[in-house]
C-alpha cells in the first residue's frame, strides 16, 4: 500500500541564523516556507565543539559521593 503525501509533515524552505550572524537555507518541518530559525546554541560556540571547559554542578554533593563510591572502578580499560 503506497503512502499518500498527506501522511508526510510539510517539509519546506527556512533560514537557519547562527549565534555569531552567518545564515544559510535548509530544507525542515520547523515552522512554515520562509520562516527563520535563531540558534542559541550551534557548534561555532558549543563547548563540545570548541574545546572549552564546562562546568558540572554539584547538587548536593550527588558527583562527589558517586566518585567516592565508584571512583576505583576499573571499567574493562586498559591494565
């Protein structure tokens, strides 16, 4: 049974603006032909891409009492 075109999302044109202004076109479900989408996050400024330091935190002392308890683990790595 083939597929009807109703049964697809509408996948159109938009405008992708990344965090330090560049643009480009992609084809996307978000929105509707020709809206834009603001990034907030995008891999020219994401501390996964750019090799900065990010900072993990703390509540209540959850990291500190996991490593305390399964610091010495050895998970299959090198002996």
């Amino acid at each position: 049974m083939a597929r009807k075109d109703t049964d697809h999302p509408d996948y159109h044109f938009i405008k992708v603006v990344m965090t330090n202004g560049t643009e480009y076109t992609t084809r996307s479900t978000y929105g509707k032909e020709g809206d834009t989408l603001n990034l907030d996050i995008d891999p020219s400024t994401h501390p996964a891409w750019t090799g900065g330091s990010q900072q993990l935190l703390d509540r209540g002392g959850r990291v500190s009492r996991f490593n305390s308890r399964f610091g010495g683990l050895s998970l299959g790595g090198k002996k």
